[in-house]
C-alpha cells in the first residue's frame, strides 16, 4: 500500500512548471484538487495503470472556481443600457437565474459601449448602445450577477466593410455578405483573432468573468463558394484555424483568470465535424472551460431524435441533444469542459403552421428537466427580444 500512496503523492507533486505566484488565480483548492486525482488515480489502480499515474496538469483547470451553477439569460446590449435592465435584474433577483450573458461585441460587430483603446477603435466601431459600462458593471455586482460578455467574432459585417482585405471578396473587390445582408471575416486572419481577443481582454479588465465567443466559424455554406472568394488562408483546414483561433484565445485569456466559453450549434455534437464551417466539437471543446451547445429544439428538423416535429418535442429533443453531446466529449476523459447548454425561451412560428407550439413556462421547463435527468445542471436562456417567460421554475 505504501507504493501506492508514494505515487499519489508523486503525482501531487507533479504540476505545470508554473511559478507559485503565477498559479495562484487560476488553480483549484488543494482539497478539490487531491479528490479529483484521488479518484481518477483509483481508477488507473483498479485498471492496473500504476505505471501512469495521473498529474494534475492533466485535468482541467477552472479559472473560476468560485463560479456558480450558472443559469443565465441573453442580454442584448440595448436592453442592458436601456429601461428593460430594470425588469432582467429583477427576474434574475426573484428566481434561481443568477448570470446574464451581455453583448459586448454585437452580430454586427459593434463594439457596445464607449472605449478609448485605440486598437479597438481602429478596427471597430464603438457604439455607446451601454451609456455606462462602469455602472453597468457595478449593478451587476450589487445583485450578485454573475457577468458574462458575449463577443460575435467571425459574423463582423463592420469590420469586413471597413477592412475588406480581411473578409471575403467578389471577384470585382466586393466583400461577399449572405441572403440577410451579414458579413463574415476571415477566421485564417491572425489581425481578426487579435482584435477579438483585444475586446475580451478589456472586457475582462471591465470585470466580466467570463468570455463567451459566438459565431466561432465560417459562414454557413462557405464550402460550396470556398473557391470563388478571394481571402488569405494557410495550409490549415478550416477546422484547424477555428479550433486554432480557440486555443490561442484560451491561452492569451487564461493569465486573466477568467472563463472562456464557445457557442456551437448542437447538432455539431450530433455529427462529424462540420468542416464546411469548421466546427469540431471536441477540438473546439478541449480548449475551453464551458462548451455551449445551441440545443434549441426549434433548430432540429424532422426525425431528429424520433420526434417528427421536435419543437414540438422539447424534452425530447433536449434529452437527445444532450445524449449527444456527452458522448462526443467522453473522449476527452477528465479535460471536458463544463456544458451549459442554450435552451428555448421563444415561440419559432417561422417553422409553420403544425410544426411547431407556443412556447411558455411549459415548455421552458421540459427542457430543465431534460437537462436535470441527464446530470447537466447549467443552462442559458435566449429569447432576442429579452422577454423570458414569468413563472418558470428554473431549479
């Protein structure tokens, strides 16, 4: 027994290499830590791996380990400077949701609040739809919010217009924008990753816990005109420079000591990767410390997950999605990140009459205890127009 308890004790022992002062932010208390490898450690013992013993350096890491159980809505950056705050703060105040996710750069690429970083004015164009970020962020640290900025990344439509040289161009010079009139730039351009990472960083300083990245891909159907854009890329595939943009956003992020989560649609979990935007579920997933699939059960179509109309299915749907999505990270052992999905809190009457329902406290509900069955205890509510259902019970 005692080569047994040497070991653990070896692989206590066993760390990053860091300096003591530079691990003090974003290391796990050492009791949380030694059960963690306790427990793993005991399972190489029983599958007879005494000479692999686990170190510490192979475990995740959480740079918040005093965050909550995240349950949070989406906050757009009017309704965070505007008089519907009043109303949010207030739901958040009277039911168990305790985090909001704020636009801090939109879906078209506005930087929401006033700033002075000259990078950022460079290339973005700042928009005070938040009149005070200080006292924004003094609000949600009063009703103990837990703040999460939203940054949109590769859906930039003005970056793209005002730097064509980094998006995708028409043969005549023109920068390529889909059917809604949206823009992407370039996910090879390593002057897109820094500027997105420059946001994040001051959001971070502004006091946001964590950065949350969306549109982390390449426009939807980009494989079928990959050919007949002009733009700059490397050898990479696409999935490799989005899951490479991933991991150098964790790295220039993580001395910070905040969170970085992804959005990623769910059905990525579902299927292989989606190399025609390049989203891998697993690359993207093992470099960050949440993973938020967009579970809504409106965005699966028929025989998703044996329901004919899966909207109309949403514990259904959302019991299948999240079956999915563990089983995709299962590979990753002890490095999954935490999953919080996206779930429904609006009515998708665009999928036409007899396919789809109303959504109210309902619906909203079979969803939490979907995710509730399946051992998944953090959720984010979206609905665009910030209107969230009364009444939900959200534990």
């Amino acid at each position: 027994m005692n080569i047994i308890w040497t070991l653990l004790l070896l692989a206590l022992s066993t760390g990053s290499g860091a300096a003591p002062q530079e691990q003090t932010a974003g290391m796990e208390p050492a009791n949380s830590m030694m059960a963690s490898v306790t427990h793993t450690f005991s399972v190489n013992l029983a599958e007879g791996r005494l000479d692999n013993p686990i170190k510490p350096s192979d475990l995740k890491e959480d740079p918040q380990v005093d965050a909550p159980k995240v349950k949070g809505i989406y906050v757009t950056a009017y309704s965070a400077g505007g008089s519907r705050m009043s109303q949010l703060v207030d739901l958040v105040d009277k039911t168990e949701l305790n985090a909001m996710v704020i636009d801090i750069k939109d879906d078209l690429g506005y930087i929401t609040y006033k700033t002075d970083n000259a990078e950022l004015n460079k290339l973005g164009k700042p928009q005070p739809f938040i009149r005070d970020i200080d006292a924004l962020m003094a609000r949600l640290q009063k009703h103990d919010i837990y703040p999460i900025a939203r940054i949109v990344v590769f859906k930039d439509t003005i970056l793209a217009k005002k730097h064509p040289e980094l998006s995708f161009r028409h043969k005549d010079g023109s920068v390529w924008s889909n059917g809604k009139g949206d823009s992407f730039v370039n996910p090879y351009s390593k002057e897109v990753w820094d500027y997105n990472i420059a946001i994040a960083k001051e959001a971070a300083k502004l006091g946001f816990k964590e950065i949350q990245f969306d549109y982390v891909r390449f426009p939807e159907g980009f494989e079928k005109r990959a050919d007949s854009l002009s733009y700059t890329k490397s050898e990479m595939s696409r999935v490799d420079a989005v899951s490479s943009f991933v991991k150098y956003a964790k790295d220039e992020l993580e001395p910070l000591g905040i969170r970085v989560s992804v959005d990623i649609f769910g059905y990525a979990a579902s299927v292989p990767a989606a190399e025609g935007i390049g989203q891998d579920f697993v690359k993207i997933s093992d470099n960050v410390d949440v993973i938020c699939p967009m579970i809504y059960p409106s965005h699966y179509t028929t025989g998703w997950f044996n329901a004919k109309d899966p909207d109309k299915a949403p514990y259904q749907t959302i019991k299948g999605a999240v079956q999915d999505t563990q089983t995709k990270l299962s590979e990753l052992g002890e490095k999954q990140p935490i999953i919080r999905p996206w779930i429904q809190d609006f009515t998708a009457s665009w999928l036409g009459s007899g396919h789809y329902i109303k959504y109210g406290k309902h619906e909203v509900e079979e969803q939490i205890r979907a995710l509730k069955e399946m051992k998944v205890d953090e959720f984010l509510l979206w609905n665009a127009s910030n209107r969230y259902t009364s009444g939900v019970a959200y534990e």
